[in-house]
C-alpha cells in the first residue's frame, strides 16, 4: 500500500478553494489595496495572482487526470504528487510574493525561486501521471 500525501477524491476540492482565493485575492489587491501599496508592490501582488491562478489550472488537470485512472494506482499518486506540489509552489512562490507586497520585507524574495522550483516539478510529475495512465 503506497501512502497518499491526499486522497486523489480531495483534488476537485483543492481546486475549488484555490479558485475562490485567487479570486478573491484578485479582488483584494485590485479594489482594496490599490491606493494602499506603492505600484512596484501592487506588481508583486498581480504576478502572485497571476502564477496562482495558472496553478489552479494545473490543479483542474490533476483531478482530472486522477478521475480517470483509476484502478492505476501509480498514476493516481502521480497527480497527487503534482497537486501538492502545485500547493507548495502556491504557498511558496504566490505566497511569498503576497507577503512581500504587504509587508516590504526583501528577504520573502528568496521564496519565490523555491516556489518556482516546486511549480515545475508539479507539472513534471503531472507529465509523469499521463505516462503512467
């Protein structure tokens, strides 16, 4: 039995919270923060929203890909692997960018390529679950 960091029946739920928070963020930063941070600030603001909402994207193909495997285990722990790795790089990468324009404090930059790193072992592992189906 192969541990499962989430069960795969949990992606569509990722998906749908990581959709209304990018949203919600969005919003955030264009109509409540706008006039409150300066415009370099507001740009690390929009890319965070931007990566995250291109991770919400690759969340959808994970569940996606794991509804349609099944009785292919190794498949099915590919797009979880995936998902939580789209998670960390949302948490690291999104994130950290999200502080950044918030707060000003330079040394969150460093978690940005850490994020970035996770981002792009997410959409390899989920290359490596459509090889496995």
């Amino acid at each position: 039995m192969s541990l499962k960091p989430i069960d795969s029946r949990l992606l569509p739920l990722l998906v749908a919270v990581n959709g209304f928070l990018v949203v919600t963020l969005g919003a955030f930063g264009a109509h409540g923060l706008k006039n409150l941070i300066a415009p370099e600030a507001m740009q690390y603001w929009h890319t965070g929203v931007l990566y995250q909402m291109f991770h919400v994207v690759g969340l959808l193909a994970c569940a996606f890909l794991a509804s349609t495997c099944e009785g292919k285990p190794h498949a099915t722990h590919w797009a979880v692997v995936a998902a939580c790795l789209f998670m960390l790089g949302v948490v690291f990468f999104s994130g950290s960018l999200y502080l950044l324009a918030l707060t000003q404090q330079s040394w969150l930059g460093m978690c940005v390529p850490i994020g970035g790193v996770f981002f792009l072992l997410g959409w390899i592992s989920l290359a490596v679950c459509h090889f496995r189906r």
